[in-house]
C-alpha cells in the first residue's frame, strides 16, 4: 500500500511538471523570441506560434505511439525516459541562443509531454475500477494546479532572469526522475502487454472515420471551431498585452494563471448547476455568446482595466467545449466513450496546430512598425467573427441529440 502511494505520488508530480512545464513559457514567449533574436514583437509572434505548433505536432503524433510503446514495454520505462527528455529540454532551453535550437527543445518537449496518457494509464493500472473516476478526477486538479501555477512562476522568475523558469523546470524533472528510479515499481506485468502495432502510429484514422458517422460530424466540427477560436489566448495572449499595453512578464503569468483560476471555477463551480438548471443545448449557447462578446471586446480594448472587466466573460466562454464533448457522450454507445474522448483530444490537438500558424501572421500584419492599419486585436476580432459565422451550425445542434453512434 506505501508503495502504491509513493507511485501515485510520482505520477501526479509528473503530471504536476508536464502540465507547469507548458504553462512556465507563456508568458516568456516576447523576451524569449527577443532574446534569439526573432525581431520586435510583432515578427516574434510569429517564430512563436511555429514554436507553439510545433509543440501540438508532436503531441499530436506521439501520443499514439507513446501509449503504444507502455502498453508493449511497460509504463515504468516510458514515463522514466518522458521525464529525463524534459529535463535536458529545459536545460536546451534556457541556454539556447538561437531560435532553431529552440525549435528543437520545443519538438522535444512536445513528444515528451505525450506522457500525460502513459500517467494516466499507470493509474489506471494500480487503481482499483470502483476508484478509477476519483483518482482521474485527481489528475485532472493536478495537471489544473500546475498549468495555473505555470505562467505564474514563469511569469515571476523570469522577471528576475530569463533562463531561471526553465532551469527550475529542468531541477524539477531531474529531482521527480530520480525519485521515479527510486519509488516507481512496474505496473503492467508481461502477460498483460500487447505488441507495438502500425495502428499505434496514425493518429488521424479515427478522426476521419467518426466525421463519416451519422449525429458526430457538426459537433465534432463546431466543437473544432471553438477550440481554434480559442487558441487565441494561448497564442497572443502575451505578445498582444505587451504591444497594446506594455505588460511585463510578471503581469503577463499573473494574468494567465487569474485566467486558468477562472476557468477552473466556471468549470467545476458554476457549469454543474447551470446545465441542470437550462440544459446542456442552452449552456453551450450561452457559452459560445460569451465567447463572442469577450473575443470582440478585447480585439477592441485599449485600456488594461477592459481586459479585466472581460476576462470574466472568457472564462464563462470556456464552458463550451465540456458541455459540447457530454453532448456528444450522449448520442455515442457507452462502450466507444473512450475512443470519443480520444478523437476529441486529438482535435484539439489539431486545432493547436492550426490556429498558432493562422493567428500570428494575421496579428504582425497588424501590429508590425509601418502597418497600413494599426490593429493588434485583429486576431480576437476574427475569432469572433468565426465563431459569429459558426454559430448558426451551434444552434443547428439542438436538432440533433438523441439518436446513438456507434463509434468505429
């Protein structure tokens, strides 16, 4: 029993780190970008979002193949070797002198960071199935926890040198590695595991099979569109501060980590009640209502307050991709609920892609020295009109519940 707990310790530190290591960056991207040498912060928001992309690539590919590789040679190597990478990617980090050596601890990071399933298997694993919904629950307050505490420590000790966020997150995975070696037994044995397989390594098959299924094709689109739309945050979130307002890095994470506070409360406080209350159809309206009026007015905003004043509405927007995902549970056979928790993921993996390599150019045509139009807003604003433009398709979604799929 004390050596399922010191395991489950190790596992919930390392999704505490894969989750603080994503935040930690954000709110250094600018100086970051600044420091190899990508230009003013218009051309830097660029490098970044191929930075960002770059990152949600890997993830994408390699979360098949690391959940493969576990389930054919155990968890214990899988999650040992994920945390090694991350702390020599850190390290990469913080003495990278050049925009190309950043790109490599990115990719790095990013197939690294596909851990997260191969955590969550191990508990699986060692938990029993009566407890297995309270100890997933504790995962995900754990990877919360640290992608709120992210860009605040980012934020903080990168006020006091650049290099000290990512070399804190190097110390971290070092010390949780070690005490991995130490504490973490094998959870899988041998006559449990099955043979890597081809289909481990093709992330896209299931994506494109469930678009083909009746009652699954617009919420999963809808659902896209949102997640792309939101994106915006994560992207510009702390070039478009610093341009239009001239925040420091310290404010930038502390801003980001009231934000994820916010979400984390909106999801876990308010969504619950409101969706018994109106449903989860007029939830996800709402939601998406929210979405557009935080998008609109902060591609307006000039002054700091006005990013405050609407923080609370982004996020109430955030409801929108749990309300729509259990909308979808709903219309899909109980035994195929994993695989659409997968294709779900997976989209919003794709959307991570995407949206960084679309929103940047559109913010340095806007917010680079010499533009015809001035506009650093420019991304929220055509967010919000995507989502403007999609929300027939949302509303077209309380035509559709009731009827089951069978997933592929």
């Amino acid at each position: 029993m004390q050596a399922s707990r010191k395991a489950l310790a190790f596992v919930l530190v390392t999704i505490f780190i894969d989750a603080l290591g994503i935040g930690i960056v954000f709110p250094l991207m600018p100086d970051l970008m600044a420091r190899v040498g990508a230009g003013d912060t218009a051309a830097g928001a660029l490098w970044a979002g191929a930075l960002m992309a770059a990152y949600a690539a890997m993830q994408l590919l390699f979360s098949p193949v690391v959940g493969g590789l576990s389930d054919a040679h155990g968890r214990r190597p899988v999650l040992l070797l994920a945390l090694l990478a991350l702390a020599l990617d850190y390290a990469l980090m913080a003495l990278a002198q050049s925009f190309w050596l950043l790109l490599v601890g990115r990719l790095v990071a990013g197939a690294a960071g596909a851990s997260y399933i191969t955590a969550s298997a191990y508990v699986a694993d060692i938990t029993p199935p009566e407890r297995r919904a309270a100890r997933f629950g504790l995962i995900g307050a754990t990877y919360g926890i640290g992608f709120v505490m992210g860009p605040a420590l980012g934020g903080m000790l990168g006020a006091w040198n650049i290099t000290a966020p990512f070399w804190a997150a190097a110390g971290l995975s070092a010390l949780n590695f070690a005490f991995g070696l130490m504490v973490l037994p094998e959870s899988l044995p041998p006559d449990r595991r099955r043979p890597f397989a081809r289909a481990d390594l093709n992330p896209f098959a299931v994506i494109l099979r469930a678009f083909r299924l009746p009652g699954l094709a617009l919420p999963l689109l809808m659902l896209f569109v949102f997640e792309f739309t939101n994106m915006v945050y994560p992207t510009l979130w702390a070039f478009w501060t610093r341009e239009t307002f001239g925040w420091s890095a310290a404010l930038i994470g502390l801003s980001l980590s009231a934000y994820g506070v916010g979400v984390a409360l909106t999801q876990g406080a308010l969504l619950p009640g409101l969706v018994r209350r109106t449903g989860e159809y007029r939830t996800l309206i709402f939601s998406v209502g929210a979405a557009i009026v935080a998008l609109t007015g902060l591609g307006l905003a000039t002054q700091s307050w006005m990013v405050f004043a609407l923080m609370p509405l982004a996020c109430l927007a955030d409801m929108a991709p749990p309300t729509a995902s259990a909308m979808m549970a709903n219309i899909v056979d109980e035994d195929r609920q994993g695989v659409l928790q997968g294709v779900i993921a997976a989209l919003g993996s794709v959307a991570a892609i995407v949206a960084p390599l679309l929103l940047t150019p559109l913010f340095h045509l806007f917010a680079a020295e010499g533009a015809a139009l001035r506009a650093p807003g420019a991304p929220f604003l055509a967010s919000a009109a995507l989502l403007l433009l999609a929300f027939p398709g949302f509303l077209a979604l309380g035509r559709r519940r009731g009827a089951r799929a069978p997933l592929p």
